[in-house]
C-alpha cells in the first residue's frame, strides 16, 4: 500500500475557517487510522512556527526544513516522488502532481475584487494547476461546486464535496471574562458577528443597520484593524457608537459571546461554507444570515434571511420569522462524518 501525504502546514496558522477544517479532520482521522495498517502522513514547511497538532498515535508527523516558496514548489513534491505517496490537500494546497486529491476550500479570488492583483494572479495559477493535475477535486457545498466547474472548466462528475462540522465547540469552555472588556454589552441585548473584516464578509452592512438602530447593541470580533472597511468606511465605523470590536477572540471568549448573543449576524456576499453559523446555532443562538452564496443552500429553514444590499433590514422582524429547529442539520454536518469520509478516500488512494 503507499503511503498518503496529507499538508499540515495551515495547522501553524491560527486554527479558524480552513485551519479549522484541516485540524479536526486530521485529529479526528488518527484515531480512525487505528489497526487499519494505513500508512498517513503529516508533512509541514518546517520554519520555526509551532505545529498546533500535536499526540497523533497513528498519523506520522513529517517536519520539511524549507522557506515558503521552496516548499511547496520543489521540497514537498521531492518527498512525494522520493516515497512514492499519494497526495493529499486538505487546505487548497495543489502540487504539480497528478497523484493528488485536493480540497478547494473556495474560489473566491476568481469571482470578487477582493485581494491584491498578484494575489489572485497566483490563485489563479494555483486553480489551473488542481485543474490540469488533481485527480479528484472536493470543495465545502454543492453552490461552491458548480461555481468551480462553471469558472474552471472541472467537469461536476469530478467535483465532490465535503462538509464542515461544529463538534469542537464542545470541548470549549465558555471564558465570560470577555464581557470584562466589554462594559457596555449586555447579556443577551445585542447581535453578534464573528470573522475577518475582508470586504466580502460586509460587515459594513452591520454598520449600516447599527446607524440606523442606535437603540441595538452590536459586537463584531475576529478583526481589530476597521482599515479592512477602506479609509471612508473605517472613518465611519469609529463613529458608530453602538458597534463593539473586540478584535480576535479566543474560542471560549466565542462560545461565551454565541451563548448570550440576542442573534449572530452573517452578512457575508460570498461564503465557501461559513462555519460561524454552525457554531452559534449548536450554541443555542438565533442566525440570521445573507441570502448570497452557499448559506441558504447550508442552512435551509434552521436561519432567517436578509439581503445583504439592505440597510433597512428589520431585525425585530427577521427574528419573529418562524424556522425549524437545527437538530437535523448540526447532525448533518459533523467533523466525524467528514473524518471517515476521508478515511474511506484514503483506502481508495492507498490501494492505487
């Protein structure tokens, strides 16, 4: 059987969205692994920065001494040749190799003027590349999937999905000193948002409806730096007394904030899956969320909706709108279903 070579680099960064996906599907797969006699490993550019998962019994972590651009074009790919592996790219990572299986988490450098022209240079090279060599492409929902094939060409009978999951919310213990920094946040009184302040999360939506109800209460966290909004939109957040950015909270100042939130906010226009949502809805909170992209494909009739071009959203209105309850759904998407997924992937590629 040869050996599968699965990219943790993304498991130095922060452990959010992408991160996020690829350490609880690795975790979670170790113990699956257990007597199957598969051999999986874990190869990351080794450049000084801790690995954030550590104690695999059954997944071999492989340290890959190299600077950013070197790995991924020439040390990774020799390790593969050099092992015979097949490979493995959980976190949108493509290799010129045609012994691959690649997650493409989104696309949206393709679709949105949201990044820096080099960038989405380079995500496109990155994208014909997982086009022209990855013998399997998966992406996070079925909107993302015909969005790949309509803007890359992929044929649908080449593109799987795989979903994300919520059950690490529950080793989190809720850390309420966050409300410590916020004095003047009340236990459920206000609507609360969490992620970057790129552009295509709008949360200048939030500031929007924050202006025009100076009687509500909003808490935005995951980003400290209002720059993100432009120069004219972060001059107006300052003046918008009634929005609290925290900046990145850890995950049990998250839990505390999702449990006491009158309802959390997701405003975003372009979405691969959008995990917050799962996480406030296996939290007890009300999820009202934009219309744009994969969410009401995800989140069905468990979410109210919105349009995200819509500053006189009514808030009182959207949370008197009836939905089903989420049980169903937080048993669809789960870490250990896409975990023995993969497992299932992996017996396939190891067989080869």
């Amino acid at each position: 059987m040869r050996p599968i070579v699965i990219n943790g680099t993304v498991l130095c960064d922060n452990i959010t969205g992408i991160p996020r996906y690829v350490y609880e599907v690795i975790s979670r797969l170790d113990k699956l692994l257990e007597g199957t006699g598969l051999d999986v490993r874990l190869a990351y550019r080794d450049d000084g920065r801790p690995l954030h998962l550590t104690g695999l019994k059954n997944i071999q972590v492989v340290p890959l001494h190299a600077v950013r651009y070197c790995y991924n074009l020439f040390v990774l790919p020799h390790y593969l040749r050099k092992n015979h592996a097949f490979f493995v790219g959980l976190a949108s990572d493509m290799l010129m190799t045609r012994d691959s299986a690649v997650v493409l988490h989104d696309i949206r450098p393709l679709v949105m003027d949201t990044d820096r022209g080099f960038f989405r240079f380079k995500f496109w090279v990155h994208c014909l590349s997982t086009k022209w060599f990855a013998r399997e492409v998966y992406t996070v929902s079925d909107d993302q999937r015909h969005l790949i094939s309509d803007k890359l060409g992929i044929p649908l009978d080449k593109i799987g999905v795989t979903y994300n999951g919520w059950e690490h919310m529950n080793a989190v213990e809720p850390d309420e000193s966050v409300f410590e920094k916020l004095p003047d946040v009340k236990k459920g009184e206000y609507f609360y948002a969490l992620g970057s302040l790129a552009k295509h999360k709008n949360y200048k939506w939030i500031r929007e409806v924050a202006a025009r109800n100076p009687d509500k209460t909003f808490v935005v966290a995951g980003g400290a730096d209002l720059a993100a909004f432009g120069k004219d939109e972060a001059d107006a957040a300052r003046d918008t007394g009634n929005v609290f950015y925290p900046g990145y909270v850890t995950d049990g100042e998250n839990k505390a904030l999702m449990q006491h939130c009158k309802a959390f906010l997701h405003p975003a226009v372009f979405e691969g899956f959008g995990i917050p949502p799962l996480e406030a809805l296996s939290q007890g909170a009300p999820i009202l969320l934009s219309n744009a992209s994969c969410l009401p494909e995800l989140y069905g009739d468990c979410a109210r909706y919105f349009d995200p071009n819509d500053y006189e959203a009514d808030l009182d209105a959207l949370l008197a709108e009836p939905v089903s309850k989420p049980d169903k759904l937080l048993e669809k998407y789960s870490w250990d279903k896409t975990a023995a997924f993969w497992l299932e992937q992996i017996k396939r590629y190891a067989a080869e």
